[in-house]
C-alpha cells in the first residue's frame, strides 16, 4: 500500500503564537519536535495498518522544517516545494492509495484557531470555493480527489477536524488541541501523537473515506489584504476584481483552478 503524508506545523499540539512557526525563533525548535514527532507517529500507524511505501510532503512556510528523524525507511522525505499548482500535496498521483494529513488547522475567515489562515497569512483574509470558506485541507482534499485518491485521516486543531467531516466522509480525524480566541487548551504530547498513530493505523485498515463531491460549478473567490494586489490578481486571465479586495475566478475544472490560484495568490 502506497501512502502519502502532508504536514503542517500550525495544526500540531501546542501551536499557539506565529513565532513558534517561523524558523530561527526559538519557540520554533520546540513546536517543529513536535511537528516531527507527530508525523512520525503516522508512519508507524500507515506502517502498522499496511503500509509498504509512505512520501511525507514537508508542506509548512519553506517546506525544510522536518528532517529523518525517528521516520521510518519505508518513508520518502519531500523537502523544499515542487512548483506544483498541487502545493501541499504535490507529487501525489494516481498510484496511491491514500491521503493523510498532519498538523492541519482552522482556515481564514473562521475563528477555530489563533493560527486561522489559508494559504497565506500575510497576504489573504480568506479563501471561498462556491460560496464556502476554503480550508487548506478542502483545497488538498480535492486536489487529491483529481487522481481520485482518498483521503483516510487527518489531526489539527478541533475546529478543522469537524468541518473536515462534511468535506470527506467516513475521514478518520484526531484533535491535537481545542482553541478558544488567541488560546489553546492542550492534552499531553504524547497522548496526542498515540492516538494519531492508531488512528492512521484504524483508517487504513477500514479504508472507509471517501472522495468528496466535485461541485460541477468552480466559483473561487479570494480576499486580499492588501487592495494592490488584489488589483494585480484581477488582471489573471478570467479573473475579476468585484470587490476592492475580493477578485474572483470561475475555473474550467479543478485543475484549472489550482492553476488560477497559484498565480493568484502570489502576486
């Protein structure tokens, strides 16, 4: 069984403030251990439920935080970024056999996370696919959906476990925290990163998710912070500034919009 992983760093257990994020803060040796060590824990439980081939995308700011350790040899390591319209699940295709998702959190526009964003903090307030907050794990699930790969489990923060569950049903979640304003109220590391690996161990033996709907029509709409690049995103092809800071896209198909996005975004 050929599994994929993609990882994160603001949906792990702990992860309060934008500095234990960012590299060379020291707050951020702290929270990537734990980064690591969760990702490890998937490992073992892919490993433990059948798992022969496992690919972790580091998926976090500039894709270098993560390194071998305490991964298994069965685990090919992405580092760095693809230049994929697939981003944080680039390089998956139609030879596996399943997605997992690690460390993932509360989009922009919600209040489930201090660390709510899409994407971009920066640079977006927030992300809509027909009229819904787009989170990034919705952007990735159906990313994964075009190669008609499942997407098994995923841990993150409470709030993108629940809403994670009407993206993808049957998906298989573990909370790593519960955030309330710019708190979060945490468990044990450890206790996070054991249920984690039964969880992934649990869904791959089940194999009971499956691939959300692909909505026929694609409006995506993307609010800026900042009304200049706002302008210059509406200047894609096919994209339209409605709003001063509100540009919006209907794609052909969803690669069409991941295309639009990645150009879009990062004006």
């Amino acid at each position: 069984m050929k599994i994929y992983i993609s990882c994160d760093i603001e949906g792990t257990c702990g992860c309060t403030d934008w500095h234990e994020t960012e590299m060379g803060n020291a707050e951020y040796d702290r929270q990537v251990a734990e980064m690591q060590a969760e990702v490890a824990a998937a490992c073992r439980g892919a490993i433990a439920g059948g798992a022969t081939e496992i690919y972790v995308k580091d998926s976090h700011d500039d894709a270098r935080n993560i390194w071998f350790t305490d991964l298994p040899e069965e685990a090919h390591l992405i580092r760095g970024w693809l230049g994929s319209p697939d981003s944080m699940v680039a390089g998956i295709d139609e030879s596996f056999d399943g997605c997992i998702f690690i460390g993932y959190h509360a989009p922009g526009g919600e209040n489930g996370s201090p660390l709510a964003h899409t994407m971009s903090y920066s640079r977006l307030f927030w992300m809509k696919l027909n009229d819904r907050i787009l989170s990034e794990f919705d952007m990735h699930a159906l990313a994964c959906a075009y190669y008609g790969v499942p997407c098994l489990f995923l841990s993150g923060d409470e709030a993108i476990c629940e809403r994670s569950k009407e993206m993808v049903a049957g998906l298989v979640t573990v909370p790593t925290k519960r955030c309330i304003a710019g708190a979060t109220i945490n468990e044990h590391p450890a206790l996070v990163q054991k249920r984690i690996e039964e969880g992934v161990c649990a869904a791959l033996k089940a194999k009971a998710a499956r691939l959300p709907v692909r909505p026929e029509e694609l409006k995506l709409e993307i609010s800026f912070k900042s009304h200049e690049k706002a302008t210059k995103a509406g200047w894609y092809p096919g994209a339209e500034l409605v709003e001063p800071h509100v540009v919006r896209y209907y794609a052909k198909d969803y690669r069409d919009l991941l295309i639009g996005l990645m150009f879009m975004r990062s004006v």
